[in-house]
C-alpha cells in the first residue's frame, strides 16, 4: 500500500489523503517452442484507492467502488539475433474500477531491434 497525502504550495494547502494499492504476478517461460522464445502470464490489480479523505462537491466519497484486474499473455518470437516480435493480449475487467464499466480487450503487436 502506498498513502499519499495530496497538497500544494509546499504543504501550506492540504487536499487530503488517499491509500492505493495495486500488485502483479507475472510468469514467465523461457526457450518455450524455440531457443530464444519467451511466452509470458502477468495478473494482476490495477491502482485502486482502498481509503480517501477526499469527498467530491456532493459529499460522496472518492474510494473506488470495484476492483480492476490486469491479465496480459504474450509470446516473443525471435525472428533474428536482432529483431523479436512480441504479439500479446490484454484484458482489463472493471476499467476505472467500476463494474458498470464494459472489459477491454487490447490486442497488441510489439517489435523489438537489438543493437
């Protein structure tokens, strides 16, 4: 967890205070298929504010009503000594941490040049 206390002018005007917390598991799988191939498995939580003293106009509070999760795949493929594509897939339930929100499905193409 990580508690922020919000303030500006050096502290002379405080906003308040906010605990966050966020973690990640990630697996990874070296030489799978091919020599110089890594596949990849990251879960995990997005920052989601557990505590605030923070309250917006209407008094209610700025706490995260759900939980946002991250599940990434990918698999590095080695096309050279100097050159890797890295296709991959990220899902993100509850974006913004908040169940009325609809899962994102984020396919992804990464390349890699070594020097």
């Amino acid at each position: 967890t990580k508690a922020i206390t919000l303030s500006t002018l050096d502290g002379q005007l405080e906003r308040g205070d906010l605990d966050i917390w966020n973690w990640a598991v990630t697996l990874a799988f070296p030489d799978l298929f091919k020599e110089g191939n890594t596949a990849g498995i990251i879960v995990g939580m997005q920052p989601w504010v557990s505590s605030s003293s923070i309250r917006l106009n209407d008094g209610s509070s700025t706490n995260d009503p759900d939980t946002s999760f991250h599940i990434e795949g990918f698999y590095e493929w080695k096309l050279t000594d100097n050159i890797a594509l890295t296709p991959g897939i990220i899902v993100i339930t509850s974006p913004n941490s908040n169940n009325n929100n609809s899962t994102l499905v984020i396919g992804t193409i990464r390349t890699t040049f070594t020097f």
